[in-house]
C-alpha cells in the first residue's frame, strides 16, 4: 500500500505535495486539477509516523520532513495555516486533521532528530502555537465552536528560525 501510494498512484509528488485523490470528478487530479488540502498531508503524516513506530526505520521522518516543509511552504501564509482554496461546511475541520497529526509527527521525530531537524522542529512548532493561541483567543464563540476561518487581519508574529 505504502508503495503504491508514494510511488505508482501520483498522489504524492517528488517535492512532497500530497494531492486530494484520484477520479473522474472535475475536481480531482486526473481530470488536471491537482487540489491539495491541509488534511492530506496531516493523514500521511499520520501514517508515516505509525510506520516509524513499527519498523523504526528513520527514512519515513525524512521523507515526512519533506512532505512537512512543503505542506508548511503551502498552507502557511503569514504565519497562519490556511487552504488552497476556500473552505465549504465539509472542509471546516481540515486544518484540525492537519494541526493534530503534524503536531504528533513533530513530537515523535523529535526524539532522533539531529541538532539541525530539532531546530527545524521549533520551527514549525511555533507556527502551531502561533496558530492555536490565535483561533482559542480571537476565532472561538462562547460555545467553544472553532471557526474554519483562522485568519486576521494583520499577519501572525511567530518565532521564525529561517
């Protein structure tokens, strides 16, 4: 399965894109259209994490660490975790599949990461702090409802290292 989804499906990319299925539908990747949403990366973060846990082998943090930076280069603009494209009812909680596996990938590849990956680490750690301190105190209604829309108006200060 791993090798059919890295390598024969083209859902995922030598850069580290992860595309949003296969199909006939317009709005899938064969028909040229190629969507990428937050919990595509998050999910395969998710597996190549448990992957990790099974056969300790290093090389799915690498390749996690790649699809991570590019999921970052994609889905963050000024220090807020956004979609390729705006969100519909089904696609409230995208970034809350992407947040919660890449947060677990992080604390996990932390524990082999090298002195230059844990600074990668912080990195994207303080984008979700960032992320997460913004939607509790500006984006929550008073039934604890989170907004699909994380955004501000002026753009996220976050503890950058690059």
């Amino acid at each position: 399965m791993y090798t059919w989804l890295t390598v024969d499906s083209g859902l995922i990319d030598e850069d580290g894109f992860i595309y949003d299925g296969m199909g006939a539908h317009e709005d899938r990747q064969t028909a040229g259209n190629k969507i990428v949403w937050s919990y595509n990366s998050g999910t395969f973060l998710g597996c190549l994490q448990e992957l990790y846990k099974i056969t300790k082998d290093e090389r799915y943090f690498k390749i996690g660490q790649k699809v991570a930076n590019k999921s970052l280069e994609i889905f963050v603009i000024n220090g807020e975790i956004t979609e390729s494209k705006p969100l519909d009812t089904d696609g409230a909680q995208f970034k809350g599949i992407y947040v919660k596996y890449l947060a677990e990938f992080l604390v996990e590849y932390n524990k082999c990461a090298t002195e230059e990956e844990k600074e990668w680490i912080r990195y994207a750690k303080n984008i979700l702090i960032t992320n997460a301190k913004h939607l509790i105190t500006s984006r929550m209604t008073d039934d604890g409802l989170l907004s699909s829309y994380w955004g501000s108006a002026e753009p996220l200060q976050f503890n950058s290292i690059g």
